[in-house]
C-alpha cells in the first residue's frame, strides 16, 4: 500500500506564514505537522512507500526536508508544475498526476497534511482490509454549519456508505467526513477515469463523492479526534495547545 500525501496547496489562509513556505511543513512544538502524521503512518507495516505530491513552488522545501528525516520507508517527492494558488491543478488531479508519474498500481492511503491526529491510521487500515472495499472516514459533527461545509455520509448497520454530499444545505445525517481514504487497487480504474467522467478536481472530497456513486464504500468511523489547521488562529492554537507533545 502507498501512503500518498496531498501537499500542493498553496495555504493561503495562513497568509505570510505559507507565503513561500509549505503547510505540512510548519512545526508544531519540535515536529512538522507532516511528521506527526509520518511518524504514525511509517510503523504500519501494509504501506510501503511515502509519496508526497506537492507544487513546484514548494517542490524544493520537501526535497530539503527529505535529507533530514529518517523513515523506515521510502520517500518519493513528486512536483506537480504548478507555481501559483491559480494555476494549481486541484486535488483530485494531483493524486491522478502522481499515479501515473509513478505507474503507480496499488492499494492507496490518501491523506491531507493539514491535521493533527489522536488516533492511528493503522486502525483505518485494518477496517478497510476486514471490509474488503474502498474506504473513507467518518466522525460525528453535531454543528449544523461545519456539516454544511464539509462532506456529510449515510451509512446503513454494516458502515457501508449509502450516501454522500458535498456541502449540504440539509444534511442527511451528522457523520462528517474528513480528508483520509483509502482506494484499493481493485478500483483504481474507477479512480483514473474520475476527472474525465465529471469528478470534481479541487477538493479531495469530490473524489470520495465520485467514489461513493461508482463503487462499494464502507466508513470507519474515527476513534479518537483530530485538530484542523485551516487558518493563522488554528495554526497558532495548535502550537500553543500541542507544541510541547
């Protein structure tokens, strides 16, 4: 299984601070924000490569900070082209860029590096192995406007994925959907043809969603929570609650 991560955007929420410089690489106390997340996904023993997909702008920081990490598994940089928010090429089109850069034909962890999390993603993997299909995740959100801002899931008794919108404005359910998937290999032609068959390409979400209406899905729902660094406030309250871990 590859771990790729999503890191080509631009961030420009957080103003100065990611002006020339990438989000997941921001420290949070002694660590990155990418490390903590690396730090979990590098001991599950199904992933067997570390794949960042990142901008050109960017390319070079990530090329920097690989010399001085040390994983069990191996990083692969892949810059995208891209040197502006405007001319980004979008999630979605990022991750189908790396997949044939690579020639890439395996299971798939696909992640945000955006967040601090409280639990491990081997717990996501072993779900999606016990279920056999492609999997996202879910958590509850009792917050009418977040669940209007973010992908919202019905699930039947099993945790396979009836239903997904994007941002709706009545949602069906209060099961919140995170930047965190996994594609298995089986459906990988389901993923290359996404773009081409009307998936959205900005968000990541709109993948998921494309997914969810072409093949079986099942959703774990997180055992613990995570931390969204969205915005300067967010950043800042993150190293102040979690910069001495």
């Amino acid at each position: 299984m590859k771990n790729i991560v999503i890191a080509a955007g631009y961030a420009t929420r957080l103003g100065e601070l990611t002006k020339n410089f990438p989000k997941p690489l921001l420290k949070i106390g002694q660590k990155s924000i990418l490390d903590r997340m690396l730090d979990d996904i590098d001991r599950i023993p199904e992933i067997d490569e570390h794949i960042i997909i990142t901008n050109h702008k960017f390319a070079h920081h990530f090329e920097a900070w690989k010399q001085t990490v040390r994983y069990t598994k191996p990083i692969t940089i892949v810059d995208d082209g891209t040197e502006t928010n405007e001319t980004r090429l979008g999630a979605v089109c990022d991750l189908l860029f790396a997949i044939e850069k690579l020639n890439i034909n395996d299971d798939m962890l696909v992640v945000a590096a955006d967040n601090i999390l409280f639990f491990s993603f081997q717990e996501f993997v072993g779900f999606a192995k016990a279920k056999g299909t492609s999997c996202i995740m879910c958590h509850e959100q009792p917050e009418l406007a977040k669940l209007q801002r973010t992908g919202v899931v019905v699930l039947d008794e099993n945790d396979k994925v009836l239903n997904m919108e994007e941002k709706p404005a009545e949602p069906k359910s209060q099961w919140a959907v995170p930047p965190f998937y996994i594609y298995l290999q089986k459906d990988l032609d389901i993923v290359k043809r996404s773009v081409e068959n009307g998936c959205g390409k900005d968000a990541p979400g709109n993948l998921a969603h494309y997914m969810v209406d072409n093949t079986e899905m099942h959703a774990w729902k997180m055992t613990a929570g995570r931390f969204d660094i969205g915005s300067l406030d967010t950043y800042y309250e993150a190293c102040e609650k979690f910069g001495k871990q």
